[in-house]
C-alpha cells in the first residue's frame, strides 16, 4: 500500500477501535484479554487495512449481535469494492447469506461446488447426494452436474 504497518496503524486506529467495540476498555491493563477481544481487534484490524483478500474464520462466532452486524456490513463492504472475502464456517445460515460460491473441504477430498446454497446442501447431506457438482472457471457459466 506504499506505506509502513505503524502508519497505517496509526491513520485507521480509532476507526479500528470504534469498529470493534472495545474503546471503553483500550486504555484499561489486562494480562490477559478475552479471546474475543483478540478476534474483533484482528477483524478490525484486517477490515481496515484494505487487503485485496480477506481471509475469515468463525468471525461471527464471537462477540454480540452487534458486532456481528457491523462485521457482516464491513465484509459485503469489502466484496461491493470487487475484493475477495474468503469466508470459513459451520454456520449454513450465515454461508447463505452471506456467500455467492462455496466449496467444501472434507479430510483430503475437495468438492468445489459453485453456488453457496448448493455447497450448503452438499454439506449437510454429508457429501450424499445424487449429483455431483464440479468447479467451472467461467463464472458465468452452469455448474458442471
């Protein structure tokens, strides 16, 4: 981005602070901060730094309705700007809603399926089903059945 980490740490600090709901206790000492807390700094931190790919895992798990909220609206956000959102859960409801493509990962075996809701479905028949989908690189086109 042309810049250091500290700059751009410093130009978006409050923003990242506000974001993730902790300002009333940033200047407070910890030994330890929950595990939550981690999880909504480092969201915060990464939605705010623009990265071309933003890779998140089980995000939504923590914190409240509100954060969660906020988290949602920053990923559609970062998808609306034409970058990519990887996003990895167990949550079939939020993977819905949220996500256009999916892919299932099961041990060593990948099923690339195209479309969210039919990865959702996928999964949740445990990989049992009677067609089976492959990846297409045209994005525009059908799945493969």
């Amino acid at each position: 981005m042309g810049m250091r980490k500290r700059q751009r740490l410093t130009l978006s600090f409050s923003d990242i602070v506000e974001f993730a709901g902790v300002a009333k206790y940033i200047d407070t000492p910890v030994k330890r901060p929950p595990s939550g807390m981690g999880v909504r700094l480092g969201f915060a931190v990464a939605a705010f730094l623009e990265p071309e790919l933003m890779i998140i895992d089980e995000v939504l798990a923590v914190g409240d309705a509100e954060f969660q909220k906020r988290a949602i609206g920053k990923m559609k956000e970062v998808k609306g700007d034409g970058r990519t959102v990887l996003f990895v859960s167990h949550n079939m409801s939020s993977i819905k809603k949220l996500c256009t493509k999916g892919i299932v990962l099961e041990m060593v075996n990948s099923h690339f399926l195209i479309y969210a809701e039919e990865s959702v479905d996928f999964y949740l028949s445990n990989g049992k089903t009677n067609t089976s989908l492959s990846w297409s690189k045209d994005k525009d086109q059908e799945p493969k059945k």
